[in-house]
C-alpha cells in the first residue's frame, strides 16, 4: 500500500494556504498493482484526525495546523502504512 498525492508522486509534502492552515489531498493504491484502495482509513497521528478514502482511493485532510505530520493508513488485507513526518 503506498499513499500518492494528487500528481501521483510520493507524498513528501502538503499545501499550506496562508498562515497555518493546511490542506492534505491524497490517494491510497495498492504499491504493487497502483489500483485504488476504495475506502481506506486515513489518520492523522498528532493531532488525531481520521477521514475515509471515497470510492476511487482519494481523500482530504483539512485545516491542520501542526508544521510536522505523520499518517497512518489501514484497509484490510493489506498490513498497516506509516508515513514519515511531512513537513508542511
């Protein structure tokens, strides 16, 4: 399982919109075949945010505020993914 951001890259970053708040746009495949993972469990380590993945592997996180963030995503089968911190 791998988490990609919108240009299909590696997710290494996200986008902050003026201030602090940040925006996070991602999609979840599986790291073998680059399917989508409908549905898959997207969480925000610290502070504890958790959103699902829509149908097509595509998810959002918003408004964080933190400059480091790590994710955590589950779906079953599949073992659990940890991101490194992202610096935003």
């Amino acid at each position: 399982m791998t988490v990609t951001a919108q240009n299909n890259q590696a997710v290494d970053t996200c986008e902050c919109r003026h201030a602090c708040r940040c925006h996070f746009l991602g999609t979840v495949v599986d790291a073998s075949t680059n399917e989508p993972l409908p549905f898959a469990t997207i969480k925000v380590i610290n502070p504890e945010k958790l959103t699902l993945a829509d149908e097509h592997g595509h998810f959002a996180i918003t408004n964080l505020w933190e400059r480091l963030i790590e994710l955590e995503v589950t779906y079953t089968g599949y073992k659990p993914f940890h991101t490194p911190p992202l610096q935003q």
